[in-house]
C-alpha cells in the first residue's frame, strides 16, 4: 500500500510556522516536498532554541520533516529558471510571501500556470492577496485581535490573554490551507486544471468564531469575556489545587454536572447551575459565586488525591498536565504520538507525530529537517544537471549547498 499522498510533488516556498506546518503534515501523508530555500536569508525557526544540532532547532527538525532542501537565489534569473523547469514536473506550489512578491520574481501564478496548466498555487499570507490590508505585516496576536476572537477571550479585569499556541497561524492557516489544497486535487482529478487558493490567516481566525459568530449574526448579542457558557460564564473552567495544580471541569451535560458535584461531596450545588445570559446580571454573579465555591472546595485536596478522584469518572474533569506528562500518559503511548525520527546519519531524535492516522499503511517518518541546500545536487541531476553545470551555479552563487 502506498501512503495516501503518494504522487503529489510539492515545491515549498514557505518559512517559519504556518506554511511549513502545512508542508509538514502532506509530508507525513506522503507528499514529495522540496524546500526552496534562500542562499542568504535563514529561516528564523533554525534559531529556535533549544537545538538539536548545529544549526538546526528541535522546532526546525520536526517541523520540517521528510522534505528535501535546495538553496537557490531567486534574484537571479538562472535560479528562476530552475524553478519553472521544477514546475513541469510538481503539481503544487506553496508560498508565503506578500503579495506581489512572487509576481516580482517571475514565479506568480499566472507566470507558472502556462508552465503546468495542472499547477495548484497556494499562498499563506496574513490578509489573503485582496482587501486594504493584503499588504500589512501582523502576526498570530494581531489576527486573533481583528477577528473578534480575543474579544470575548481573558476576563473582563485583565483583558484578552496571551495562547500559548498560534492558533491564527495553525487553525487559521496550516490546517486551512492543506484542506483548500486538497481540494482542488481532487477537483483537478475531474476537470484537468488547476487554481490558485488564497489562504489568509486572519479569514481563517474569522472562520473560527463559529458558534459566536452564528448567535451574534441571528440575533446580534456580541460575546464578552467571562460572560459566555464556556469562557467562564458558567462553573465550566479550572481550578486549582492545595498544591497549585491545576483541573479542568467540562461536566456541561446534567448527567456530568450531577456527578461532578456528587464527586466533590457537594451534590446540592447541582441546583445551583443555570444556562447564562449576559443580560442576567443577577444570574451572571450566582455563577461566578458557584465558580468560587468550587475553587475553595478543589483548594481542600491536592493534585494527586483528585487525581485518584476523577480517574475512575467519566465526567468531562481531567487533570492539567505539563507537557512532559502528556508525552508520557498511557494514552499518549498508545495512540504513537511520540515518533522516532532519523537525521541523514541515522541519529534518531523523538518527534511529535502527525495526528492524523490511516488503516491502510502507518505513515511513514523518513529524514528530520536538514540543513538549507542539502538535497540540491540530487534535486538539479534529476533536472538533467551534470556535476560540472551544477558546480558552475554554485561559483556563480546561484545554487548553494
């Protein structure tokens, strides 16, 4: 069985987070991608510390892997010109610049459709290719910022929090750009031509705000911070322990909620929950008077004896783990979502693995990330390059290795 990307071939343009996330997870699923990198300007996620070798970040490695890398400067037209022969033989390109950046180096999508008319192009930007913003710079706070999202996010003393995840960056642009990618795969398998699709990062945090977003366009109620079932408008949240650890109570349904507080040896406290409306003050502060009476009753017990609580109950509470107890929890293991990964010398380093899973063929973990242009000679043979005509590029600082 071959992986279920097998065949797709990639040229990635993309660097830091959200366009390499992407290229990651088709890697994982079998796509060929080859990195086009630049000659002079290093991808900052090497820099990333902690590292796993010179010049490659533990980020870098697993964000990267089972691509290959070529070195080109794309200022110059020889390297462009490599690029437009890689077109002919890869269906899909991915970039990450500003607009007009691509059509500036001669490798837009119009230039390279009447290479491949079969060219899937994929660009990541911030604020998608139109609109007055297509051209500002941001990053994953300011897309949050403008989509709503950190709006109704925080509390309302202390405002919106920092995540300590780029959810515009992944949700909104990773994840979205690999569906519209293989989307129009499939519809070029009935209709022959390929297309341009347009990821913006802040389209897809908007994207995000699906179930504030339906209530405020039926009935125009805009959310707020702490106000909401489940931004700490109701007892659905965390709470910390004796020993200032923490849990989080997700028991929504009576049937969870009911057992919760029969857990915690107050099932009274059943009656006291309530559907929240923002226009119920007085009903609003019942529910935050409830939060506290459950944190001063989970203050009571430590991490550990809640832990022995709750394991035995199915009822939406878990304990809040540190990172290096969620790659060593039972389930963790068993699910494989810790992988190891070979380097070219065949050091094997532990990666975080892809989430997605297929019955038919477990996916395949070749190389980590490598280093700018290591697979540049491979890559410029299989163009037809002999050792010499590739030798003359890299004199001319065409190509780097």
């Amino acid at each position: 069985m071959t992986s279920p990307l097998f065949g797709l071939k990639i040229l990635d343009f993309t660097t830091l987070l959200p366009g390499p996330y992407a290229t990651m997870l088709l890697a994982d699923m079998g796509a060929e991608v080859i990195r086009v990198e630049a000659l002079n300007r290093p991808d900052m996620l090497r820099l990333l510390q902690p590292m796993v070798e010179a010049g490659i970040s533990a980020a870098h490695a697993t964000i990267n892997r089972n691509k290959q890398s070529i070195a080109l400067d794309l200022k110059k037209p020889e390297a462009v010109e490599i690029v437009r022969q890689l077109v002919k033989t890869h269906d899909i390109v991915i970039e990450q610049f500003r607009p007009g950046v691509m059509r500036r180096l001669g490798l837009d999508y119009d230039t390279l459709k009447r290479i491949n008319p079969e060219l899937i192009y994929c660009s990541i930007t911030g604020y998608g290719q139109t609109g007055p913003l297509k051209d500002r710079a941001g990053h994953d706070i300011n897309y949050l910022a403008l989509s709503g999202l950190a709006s109704y996010s925080g509390s309302r003393e202390a405002g919106p929090g920092l995540h300590a995840v780029q959810i515009a960056d992944i949700a909104g642009g990773s994840h979205h750009a690999v569906m519209g990618i293989l989307a129009a795969v499939i519809q070029r398998q009935t209709t022959g031509q390929g297309q341009h699709v347009d990821i913006s990062m802040f389209d897809g945090a908007v994207a995000l705000n699906a179930m504030a977003g339906a209530g405020f366009l039926a009935d125009g109620r805009t959310p707020e911070p702490e106000r909401e079932i489940l931004n700490g408008g109701s007892f659905y949240g965390y709470y910390r322990t004796r020993d200032n650890r923490w849990f989080s109570v997700g028991s929504l349904e009576p049937q969870f909620a009911e057992g919760f507080f029969q857990a915690i040896g107050k099932p009274e406290w059943f009656s006291r929950i309530a559907d929240v409306q923002p226009e119920q003050q007085q009903q609003q502060q019942q529910q935050q008077q409830l939060r506290n009476d459950i944190q001063t009753r989970f203050s009571q017990n430590t991490f550990e004896e809640w832990q022995v609580i709750f394991e035995a109950l199915d009822l939406c509470v878990e304990p809040v783990l540190t990172l290096s107890e969620t790659t060593l929890h039972q389930h963790s293991q068993a699910r494989d979502l810790i992988v190891d990964v070979p380097d070219d010398s065949g050091k094997t380093y532990a990666q975080l693995a892809c989430p997605i899973q297929f019955s038919s063929k477990p996916l395949q973990y070749q190389r980590t990330g490598v280093m700018p242009g290591t697979d540049t000679h491979e890559v410029l043979r299989e163009l037809g390059l002999d050792q010499q005509a590739i030798g003359e590029l890299m004199d001319q600082g065409i190509v780097g290795h």
